[in-house]
C-alpha cells in the first residue's frame, strides 16, 4: 500500500511539472473569468497559480511522500491481566468530503494527503477554480490508473449549486467526514444542513496581545511581519491588542510602522488619539478577517481585558502574547483555547510544516476530532486489535 | 484542578454510599413505573440499579480518582528549525451533552469521566430513569458545591421532549459535543437534528466468525459465554457465523450448548438441517441487536464470505474471529474495521476497562473523533501551545 501510494503521489509530482503549461493555461482562464467577474483582490490572490506555486506543490508532494506512512502504525500496545494482547491502530476514516474555496493548490495538496492516509476524497473547489482544478484532477486521476488505484479515490465535483450540496451532506451512508474550508457563510451552510460528521476549518481571526513587559522593538517586527507577510492567510494576524501601559510609545510606533509597510490601522479612540494616522474602527471591525493590508488596534487595560476580547472575538484559530512575563504568558496560554497558542512568536507559526507535521490540509476551527493544524495523523481514525489464546469473560 | 476534581469524586462516590437506600428507593419506583408502562425485560435490566451494582459504581468512581489527570498531558514537545518550541497539550473540549437511555448507573459514569476531563455536562437520561437520576444528581452537585465548583459542571435534564430535544441540537455556539448512546431511533433522531458535533454510541451487533482452524472446544465456550455472561450488553454476540467445513460438527454441538444454557439459536436453513432445534432466521435476524438470551447463526462457504456478511451487518462495534490461522486471523482484522476486531478472544473484551483505558463513557461506533471504547483522552481535545524568543516568517 505504502509503495504504491509513493509512486502515485511520486507520479502526480512529476505530472504536475510536466504539465505546467496546461495548469498555467487553465488557470489563467480561471482567473480571466474570476477577475471579470469581480472576485475580490485576496480571492483572486488565493486562485491564482504562477511557475513559482507549482514549484511549491511539486516540493509539498514530495514531503508528503516523505512522511512515514500513517496507517497501521500502533499508537498502544499492552498485555493485559486477562493474558489479552490489546493493540490501537491507526485507520483510514474512508470517505473525506472536503468542500473549500477556489484554490486550487489545495486540490493537490488534499487528494495527496487524504490519499496516503487511505482515505477515498471528493473535492469540491470554488466554482472559480473549475478549469485549474479539472486538469489537475486528470493529472491525478492518470497518476492512480498507471499504478492500479481505482478512479473512485478521487472524485472532484466541478461544480454544485446549493441543492446538490444540499444532498451530498445527506449521504452519512458513504461519506464519513466532511471537511468545509472557507468563510462564514459556507461553514454555516455546512453545519445547516450537514447529517455527516464535519471538522471545520474556518477563518481565523488572529489576534496578538502586546503586555506591558514585551521587548517593543521585537514586538514592532513581530506584529508588522504577521500582518504583512502574507496578508490573505488564515494566520495573518488581524488584531492588535496593547497594553494602555505602554500604548503612549508603542501605538505610534507600531502604526508608523504599520503606514510604511502600507497597512491601513482601524483603531479604537485611544489608538485614533494616540496615532492620528490611524482611522477608526467600526463595530464590525472586531472579529473581523480582513485578508488584506489592514489591521485593528485597540488599548487594553490588561491582561484580562485582553482576554475578553479574544474570547469574544476570536476564531479559535491563533492567538498570541508578547511578553516578558512568564506569568502572564501562563496564564494566557492556560485561558486562552484557540487551536494555537504563541508566546513570544509571529500567529504565522500555526501552519503544519511550521508545527512540525510535516504537512496540513488545513487549521481546524473546531475542538471534536482534529483541532488545529490537520497533518495526515488527523487524517485518521484508531481502532483496536485484541488477540488472546481462548479468553472469555 | 486535579486535586479539586479528586476531591469531588471522592465526595460523590462517599455521597452515594450514605445514601444507597434513597438511591435504591427511588429506583424502585422507577422500576415500578417502568415495568407498569411495560418496558421491554432487557430495559429493565439496564434500568435496574441493586446495592451490588451501586457497590460497583462507587468502585468505578474509585478507579477515575486513581487515573491521571488527562488535562495538560503534553502529548509531543518538539523544538524546530526556527527555534520555536511547540507542544501539543491535551486540553477539555467545553460541553458535553450526553443523551442516553434510562440507565442510572451511566448518570455517574458520565459526569465522573466529563468532569475528570475538565467539561461541562449536560445529561439527558430515558425518562424512565427519572427519579433514580434526580437523587443522583442532587449527590453530584452537594459534592460539587462543598469544594466549590459551580453547579453548572453538570445539568440534569429531567425530561424533554422532542422539540425541546431538538432545540437543545441546535446550540452549537454553547455545546462542544453530543454523545448521542442508545438504539437506531434515537441515533437517527440526533443524526438528523443536531447542528453539534457528535459522537455515536450506537448498537453493538457483534459477530464471531468460527473458521474452519478453530479450537472448537474453544470456540464453543468463547461463543456460549460471549453470549450469556451478559446478554443485554452491547458487547455480547449477537450472531454466529460457522465455516461450512465445520458445520456439520460445530453447529450441531454448539447448539446444544446455547439450548443447555437457555439461548434461542435463529439459524439459517443450514443451521436448521444440522441443528433441528435451532428455529429458522427471518431476513430481520441478521444485523439485530437481540440484547437477550437469542443468537443468530449462518454457515458462510469461508473467509470471504464471513468478512461479506459483517460488512452487510454489523454496526462496526466488535467482530472476532476464532481461528488457529494466522493469515486469516491478519486478513480478518486488517478487512474488518470494526473499533474492536478480535483474534481468539471473546468480543465481551471491547470494554474501557478490559482494554487498559481505566473507564469508558461508552463505545463510540462512529470513526471520527473517537473510535471504540472512550476514556478520559477521548472526551479531551487537544491543542498547540508555542513558545519563541520573537521569531517572526
């Protein structure tokens, strides 16, 4: 099983370089139809594929291929009193449903890790993607018919209005997990009307507290680069949260800081009256994805109004402190739940490579079965293999 | 937390041994009222609480106190390349509301097990179950309160009906998960409405096939009693499936051992030629929990067909196989993925405690999340926590 899924993924790769020209192609298609049809600049941005992210997908598969085969592996092993031999193995989940936006990366990215987990997938991308994601579902499709997988591991649905999305999360007898990755608008239709377990990968509104005690020009770079370095991600941080006892120095030196990386600050009337450069921010402003060069800002009285915030607004994704206080890292940590908690660090970090997994699918929002980043482990379920010599009881 | 919680459960368990006779008192009414409306004799069984079984649920409680605190367990630390260091920590999932069938001694199980993991609870028990429920609760929260912790760590609900069970599905904003334990109505129901993550215990059609390698003094004595020691278990078997190369001396023996032992044998036509006193199957016989002193039995053509019929019948709980075959034994637990598969053993042994996990709320038979027996871990999530010196990417 083991080999042949590497020469399959192996041969995905190489079709994957091979047929750059005709990814480019339909992508550029994609994309001509998206932009003319007003899809939003950090949409297009996610659509779009260049020689470059191909490059990236080809490196993604090859870790992936890397990575020691998940299924079968014995995550316990005990004899027990009774003479029985109790082992938990890991196990494909078997049919993944994964319902995402228009990116086509991640086609590539969840067949190959859905697949080395032994699991069957059915994708559906963004109708927005359709042209990238036919082609590269074909060079898949090709890649298991040499090495003797069935067509059935995968199954790329090209496009669904909302009643056949509406059916296939009715279909529990076949799909055992599905997996919606997008806004709020689609999560919520998939929880609606989904009879099939869901893990949810939704956005992630990602806030950093800056304490009173944090080291302010490491904190300038960090909260600067987690906006700017990739503002369309789910990692990107959104809020800044300061400490009012050092909101007089840092709030302007951050929103400087903020204006010559090209950020646009919405602030609250502190921020606004420390830093006039900064607009104000609106209700809706809070707890608000921006997936772009913009970023809000608001003075807390403390650790415990920080707190608060995050845990009105925050997404479970990724929340950060700077300090230099152990204690109020600790207590942080402790209290704030999301799926990743940073001490000292850029949001930026809550990725699988990143984490140490190797590779993700994605960042689970949601605490039942995967929460955080999903590596191929989540991927899978464990069940029990007992042998004895007769025993009863 | 740990010592707090310990505390408690200690409380509760000494608070159930004081007040045995208000226990049992209102069980007796229970039962008076149960039996009156006719419940069906294996629902009375499991309503039926005695100063033996409370004698068993304090010694549970006992066990859960002596189990580490799940809560906080680093389960990987890694530093990376990038000098961060991560490490992924188990953490409580939130709520839990568990709806089950009216079975009492589950109401302590439950919220020992959800309480132990750092939850919440919301217990919905059969209505049956109503007094015996209330007195134990109304201990639960006396324990709760003399070591200060808020009553709110668990909510009894008494009685509900439909409507109002299916207003409870819809409060995904303040419940993490739904345990949904109990017969096809009541998954079905949950299944349908609920908007919450959920975790299905449902019924457990347990099969043993019989190859033709088996020890058959052996295989009579793992079949009889996986059977008899507790026929209104979710682990006892519920259908036997005999290679025909045995058949004709295994059915006729095992027959009569299950007519020695009381047992109603529902067989197939071939069955009932070589054991007359076996009655003939309906088509419904196969894939039924029967819960009671009845057993169904095929003879398959071997292997193959053994594996065939499971995956037709079973409700992926427990499935042996008895065999002195190693290739079939390999071939039988790598094909079936039932939670539990298992080798010369009876299926009575997919149990928490039987299985080294300390305590079980229940086994889950869906894959996501949990799969099998769920302990402590299982009602855990489990989350990133990192810590930098203000790495940035």
């Amino acid at each position: 099983m083991s080999v042949r899924t590497m020469a399959q993924q192996a041969r995905l790769a190489s079709g994957i370089d091979a047929e750059r020209g005709a990814i480019l192609h339909a992508n550029r298609a994609d994309m001509t139809a998206a932009s003319g049809a007003g899809l939003a600049l950090a949409k297009l941005r996610r659509l779009e594929l260049t020689d470059a992210s191909l490059t990236q997908l080809i490196k993604g598969l090859e870790r992936v291929i890397a990575l020691p085969d998940p299924v079968g592996a014995v995550t316990r092993e005990q004899v027990m009193a009774s003479g029985i031999r109790v082992r938990r193995v890991r196990s494909p989940l078997g049919v993944i449903a994964m319902i995402y936006e228009a990116r086509p990366g991640v086609t590539v990215d969840a067949f190959a890790l859905c697949f080395k987990a032994g699991n069957a997938c059915i994708l559906k991308g963004g109708k927005e993607a359709s042209a990238s994601n036919r082609v590269l579902a074909r060079i898949a499709h090709r890649a298991l018919a040499e090495h003797g997988a069935p067509a059935s591991a995968l199954t790329l649905i090209e496009s669904a209005d909302r009643d056949e999305l509406r059916e296939l999360l009715t279909l529990d007898q076949f799909i055992d997990l599905v997996i919606p990755r997008g806004g709020k608008e689609l999560i919520r239709f998939v929880k609606e009307h989904s009879k099939i377990p869901t893990v949810q990968h939704f956005e992630g509104v990602c806030h950093i507290f800056v304490d009173e005690s944090a080291d302010l020009a490491s904190a300038e770079h960090v909260c600067a680069t987690a906006k700017t370095s990739a503002p369309a991600t789910c990692n990107a941080a959104e809020c800044i949260l300061v400490h009012e006892n050092i909101a007089g120095v840092f709030v302007p030196q951050l929103v400087g800081r903020y204006q010559c990386d090209g950020v646009e600050v919405r602030g609250d009337a502190r921020v606004c009256e420390l830093a006039p450069a900064a607009k104000g921010a609106s209700a809706d402003d809070w707890g608000r994805e921006f997936l772009d060069l913009i970023v809000a800002m608001r003075v807390v009285s403390g650790l415990d109004d920080a707190i608060e915030h995050v845990r009105r607004y925050s997404s479970n994704h990724t929340e950060a402190i700077l300090t230099r206080d152990e204690g109020n890292a600790e207590a942080f940590t402790a209290r704030v739940a999301s799926s990743c908690t940073l001490v000292n660090a850029s949001t930026r970090f809550n990725d699988g490579f990143q984490l140490g997994l190797g590779a993700e699918i994605g960042i689970s929002t949601s605490r039942v079965h995967a929460y955080g980043a999903m590596g191929l482990e989540e991927l899978t379920t464990q069940r029990y293999i007992v042998t004895g010599q007769g025993q009863t009881r």
